[in-house]
C-alpha cells in the first residue's frame, strides 16, 4: 500500500465514490465471529455496547468492536476514522492533529484509530489506494472522505462543515456553544466616541481603522454612519423649506435630503439629490452624485429603495 498525499480531486473523488458505496455492515458478521470466540479477550464495547471514550474522544478500533464503536457510534454522533500504520511518515504528522482536535471537540465527533495493518478487511472494505486516508461516517454510512496529511486550517474547515450539516440530524451531538470573538479594541475606542456624540474623534478613529485596513467593511460602514450622523445634528429644522425655496443651492439640498433621511423620509431623501444630479452639470452634478452614493452606504446594498434609486442615478447619468 502506498502513502501519497492526496490531491483535493481525488480526495473528492474518493468521497464520491464511498458515498453509498461501500457496505460497512458486511463487517458485522465477522465482528460477531470474533466476539464469540473464548480465546479472545473481550475489549472495550466487545460486548455488543458502545465503549467510553476515555482518551479525549479516541478510540482504537478493530474489525471486532468495528460495528459497535465505528457503526453503531455514528448512529447518534459523528465518527471519523483514520486509517494509518507505523510505517506511514504522512500519518505521523496527521494523526495527533486528528487526536488533538477530536479532544478539543467536546463530545461533537469521536476519532476512530484503524491501523490498517492488523486490520486489512477494514482497509479492503473502503477500497483504500493510500494512507493516510481520513473518512466520516454518519448514520451509519460514510458521508465524506480525505487523503493526504491535510494541513490543520483545512481540517479544520473539512470538520465544521460535517457538523454544521449533521447537527440537527444525529441526536447524540452535543449542542455547540456559539464562539464569542474577542471585542477589538480599535472599534471600542470608536463606538464610545459615537456613543458620546464627539463624532469628530469617533470618525478619526473609524478612519484610522481603514488606514491599516482599507477593506474593513465593518469600519466603511461605521465611518459612513458617523459622517451622516455628524452631518444630521447640524441640520436645521427649515432644511427642507430652504431647499425647496432654493433648487440651484446644493448644499441646501444635501441639508434637506440628510434630514429627510434622520426622519426616515428615505425616497425623498434619494428623490431630492436624484433631481439635483438631472439639473445640474459637471463638479456640481459630481457632488450630487457622491453625496447620493453615501447615503446609500447607510443601508443594506438589498434594499429595494436603494436599489430602485441605483437605477434611477444610473439612467440620470447616462
């Protein structure tokens, strides 16, 4: 048997092929053979029942305790099995990953170790080419498959997708606590200046964000909603009036429209500076645009006024 690390279409292929395949019930005769032999010393769930996972959710199995630990197991939890031997370089560098993420795992899935040496028929039955082969067993059936010393962000990923799908499917998965993610300390500083009303430092600080990061939407967003909120509680109560009185001033438009908005009238708002980009030209009409595109920035890019009044700005420009 060889040990090639496996390329990701084979290891797709390999899923593909074991996907309703492979029969793993044709261990259990020969599982219940070994068990009633006298000569043979009864292991861990042997007996017909399933064995405590007491190595940090690791089990070594057999083609004897096969249909219990291996079967049997994958009826209420996730079972991934690594097959593996002694001689098998790539293994050694796979396996006490598996191990140590299995035990990290909290109940969700249990590591089942096959070495494929002592246990050839388990080997045979998977139709392996190659080891270090990894595969997941759910309801009794494999569900997916790997070759190949993953790297362990990929393993990773390869694992959470099988919980993610099978959670609400195997009734002796534990429920996941959600992760909370570290709060960071950049939009702290920002989100209490806003919270005070200096939208000055806060805007300073969100800025300061995208300086390092330039593609941090969650900082883009916050930044627009800053600028707005700034430009709003400065907005004279007669903004509309003014501005209606006065079509040819913009920046009595961009008042009306930005407190329209603070009063939730968003398709005024939006008709408002869409009317200032048809009437006007050149650096006028460019700062109609651009303030139109940043009230946009305040909404979800779904929203249908916002997408109704891309259109129209589209069509008024071209």
């Amino acid at each position: 048997m060889t040990n090639p690390r496996g390329s990701a279409a084979k290891s797709a292929a390999m899923s593909a092929a074991l996907s309703g395949a492979v029969d793993l019930s044709a261990l259990k005769a020969r599982a219940d053979a070994a068990r009633q032999q006298p000569s043979q010393p009864a292991s861990t769930g042997e007996a017909g029942g399933q064995g405590d996972v007491s190595q940090g959710g690791v089990i070594d199995v057999t083609e004897a305790t096969f249909q219990a630990e291996v079967i049997d197991r994958s009826l209420r939890q996730l079972v991934v099995v690594d097959l593996w031997a002694d001689w098998c370089g790539p293994c050694k560098q796979l396996s006490p990953v598996l191990e140590r993420l299995a035990g990290q795992s909290n109940g969700a899935w249990v590591l089942a170790k096959i070495d494929v040496d002592a246990n050839p028929r388990i080997a045979q039955l998977f139709g392996v080419q190659g080891i270090p082969t990894v595969v997941a067993i759910a309801g009794g059936q494999p569900v997916d498959a790997f070759s190949g010393a993953l790297p362990e962000p990929e393993i990773k990923k390869w694992l959470g997708s099988l919980l993610d799908v099978l959670k609400d499917k195997l009734p002796g998965m534990p429920e996941q606590e959600p992760v909370e993610e570290p709060e960071d300390p950049r939009f702290t500083e920002a989100e209490a200046a806003f919270e005070r009303g200096d939208f000055a430092e806060a805007e300073a600080a969100y800025q300061r964000i995208l300086d390092v990061e330039p593609a941090n939407e969650q900082a883009k967003a916050a930044l627009a909603q800053v600028r707005f909120s700034a430009r709003a509680a400065t907005a004279e109560p007669d903004a509309v009036a003014r501005a209606d009185a006065d079509p040819a001033d913009l920046d009595a438009q961009f008042a009306a429209a930005d407190f329209e908005l603070a009063e939730n009238k968003v398709e005024d708002a939006f008709a408002r500076l869409l009317a200032a980009v048809r009437r006007t030209a050149g650096e006028d009409r460019n700062r109609a645009r651009v303030h139109l595109v940043g009230l946009f920035e305040l909404f979800d890019p779904a929203d249908e006024r916002v997408a109704k009044a891309r259109r129209d700005l589209a069509s008024a420009l071209f």
